[in-house]
C-alpha cells in the first residue's frame, strides 16, 4: 500500500499547529504564512 502525504489544501484563515523548532520548522512556517494561515508554534 501506498502512503501519500502531499495535498494542496486552503489554509487561508485556518488554525494550524507546528510542532518543533529548527530549520525545517522555520521552512515550514514560512511556507504556511504564504497561505495566510494562522499559525501557532509549540517548541521545546
């Protein structure tokens, strides 16, 4: 069976929770801040 995770979704508006810190949190971040979610992040 297959796994896929890649989706395209609206997040404009929407919650969304990043769990950690580091480079690929900030990579992360930014990509959700072009789709003008709001963003929470939760680090250690």
């Amino acid at each position: 069976m297959k796994n896929f995770y890649p989706i395209m979704v609206d997040l404009y508006g929407r919650c969304v929770v990043v769990i950690g810190g580091g480079k690929v949190a900030e990579r992360k971040v930014k990509g959700l801040q072009e789709a003008r979610a709001n963003i929470t992040v939760i680090v250690p």
